[in-house]
C-alpha cells in the first residue's frame, strides 16, 4: 500500500495522498457554500494526517487563498460580495495576522505550538456552536411568540442582534455598505477583523470561521451577503498568508497544489449551493459542522491521558474529519441538485 503513500520534500514526511483529494473538493464545496476558507476543517485534517502543526497551518493557507478566489468570483455573480466593506476589513486583517504568525514561530521555538494551538481550536468552536445555536433558538422563540399574535416573523429578523447595539457607536468615519444594507462607523469592521486576523494567523485559517459569524452577529450583515464578502476577504488574507508562512519556510506546495485541484471544482458547487438554501439553512448546517470539528480534535488531545488507545483514537479522529467533509459536501450537492431540478420545473410550468 506504499503507492497509497507521498513523500512532501518540505515537511520531510509521508502523506496519504487520497487524504488530500477528499479535503480538496469536500472543503471546496463547503468553503464555496459556507463562506469560508475551510482551514478550520483542513488545518485539523492536514495535522492528523501526519503533517506538523506548522506545516499544516501554512499549507493550508496556501491552498485556502486561490480556492476562496474562485468562489468570490461566483459569488460577485450573484450580487452577494459587498467589496468595499471587505476592502475595509483588510486593514484590521492583515496587522492581525502577522501578530497571529509571530506567536506562532514563538510558540514553535518554545515546544508548545500543537497543544496550544489544538486548545486555542476547542474553545473557538465551542463558542462558535454556541452562538450559532443560540441565534437559531431565540429566532424560532420570536416565531412563536409572533405567532401568537396571529402575526409573521420577518424574514430577515435574527435571533441574536448584538449588531444593533455596536450600530449605536457613531465614532467618524461613519459608512454606508449599500450591498450589506448597513450603515455605521468604519473602526467597527476594522476592529472585528484585527481580532478575527489575529485568531486567524495563529490558528492558520482565512479567518472565515471567526468572520462568518462576526459579519453577521456584530455587524449584520445578511447570511447570504456575509458569505460572499468573508470568501472575497478570505482570498485576499489568504495570499499575504500563504506568502509570510512560504517565507518562513512552513509551507508544504505539493500538497497545496493536489488539494487546490480538487478544491477549486468543489468551490464552484459550493457557490451555487446558496442560491437554492438560504439563511438559516446555512447557519443550521455551519453549526453541525463545528460540533463535529470539535469533537475530532478532542480525540487528540486526550491522546496523551489514553495512551492505549492512541492509535484507536487517531484513526477515529482522521475517519470522523474526512467523513464529515465527505458528508457535509454531499448534502450541499444534493440540496444543490434538488434546487436547479425545482427552478427548471417552475421555469416551464410557465413557459
């Protein structure tokens, strides 16, 4: 089974090559559909598949940034990128993500970067989890109680409106993003994505993971405009990214290239996918997603308290981040399908 089996000239291990095809195009349909870079799914997933934790950050990243360009360019289609409100973020961005980068090298030098960095992950997605599941529950409580007023919800009311109040801070310069619908004070995004930038940098994702959730919870942006706009971000960071991790010599080219071909069929399904399941459909499903994530990194971690079931659990960690990829992207090609199939029917019901 050694063919199975590639040797990446940088990292200086052997990698199993299938592994990489299916995050490839798994991570291509649900970053095209999600909105995000895939890095919280691959970073994980290039680590249990034998890549150290450095390396796995910044060959993610190098694959991440030219997926996320393709996706962005669909999404431009589809009127779901508000580019000057992604222009805006880029500042707080790229400063956050050095800082992030640097404590990375630091944690490298000190021999604690993999257990940190597995941790930082944990209470990351645990909070992400949350906050999606907690939006999802207080909207279908505004539902009920407008129901019983014999009234309709409004479709875009969300559960959690933490952006109106941070609205309510009228420090100049003040903006209006006409795509995003939104008008309010520029050090709002630009604070949100230092923050999400420097998570991003130390945790070796785009920052989509943090900045999906950011761009809707903090700065309201709707679902189908916050997906657009974090891939058009995520590309753009992606690059400075995959160009300060090649220079640190913490970027494994070979298997960004094999999973960048997969990936950049699977973002084009991705990006269509939100055309036919929108708003809370895509939340639902980012939050199931997370859970999952989560738990595979918690196999790792208690690694060094199960010893005897290393090897057990390794396998079980790597089968339960490639399944769920796999899942996930079948479900979004489905959903996908079912969508042209219904559009091509009411199309010629009335033709």
């Amino acid at each position: 089974m050694d063919w199975l089996y590639i040797l990446m000239p940088i990292a200086g291990v052997k990698i199993f090559w299938p592994g990489l095809i299916i995050l490839g195009v798994g991570v291509g349909i649900i970053g095209g559909f999600f909105g995000l870079g895939g890095a919280w799914m691959v970073t994980p997933g290039l680590n249990m598949l034998g890549f150290p934790m450095a390396f796995a950050i910044g060959t993610d990243i190098a694959h991440m940034a030219g997926k996320s360009l393709i996706s962005t360019m669909r999404h431009g289609k589809f009127g779901n990128v508000d580019y000057k409100l992604g222009l805006i973020m880029l500042v707080g961005t790229i400063i956050g993500f050095e800082v992030g980068a640097q404590m990375v090298m630091w944690l490298e030098r000190i021999g604690s970067v993999e257990k940190v960095v597995r941790w930082i992950y944990i209470a990351l997605l645990a909070l992400i989890a949350w906050m999606v599941f907690h939006d999802v529950f207080k909207r279908k409580a505004k539902a009920r109680a407008a129901a019983a007023k014999g009234e309709t919800l409004d479709a875009t009311a969300t559960g959690i409106e933490w952006h109106k109040t941070l609205h309510k801070i009228k420090i100049p310069p003040m903006v209006h993003l006409k795509a995003a619908g939104i008008y309010c004070s520029a050090w709002l995004p630009i604070i949100v994505s230092f923050l999400t930038g420097w998570l991003a940098g130390i945790l070796g994702i785009g920052g989509g993971l943090i900045r999906m959730p950011a761009l809707i919870y903090l700065i309201g942006c709707p679902t189908h405009v916050a997906v657009g706009t974090d891939l058009f971000e995520v590309a753009i960071s992606g690059l400075y990214g995959a160009l300060t991790y090649t220079y640190k010599g913490r970027t494994e080219l070979v298997a960004a290239m094999i999973m960048l071909v997969g990936a950049a069929m699977g973002a084009q399904v991705g990006a269509v996918a939100t055309k036919y399941i929108k708003g809370y459909g895509i939340r639902i499903a980012f939050g199931l997603a997370v859970i999952g994530c989560a738990i595979s990194i918690l196999m790792k971690l208690v690694q060094p308290w199960l010893p005897q079931f290393k090897k057990m659990l390794d396998i079980g960690a790597t089968a339960l981040i490639l399944g769920l990829v796999s899942l996930m992207s079948l479900y979004i090609f489905i959903r996908m399908v079912q969508g042209v199939r219904e559009e091509l029917r009411r199309k010629q019901q009335s033709a």
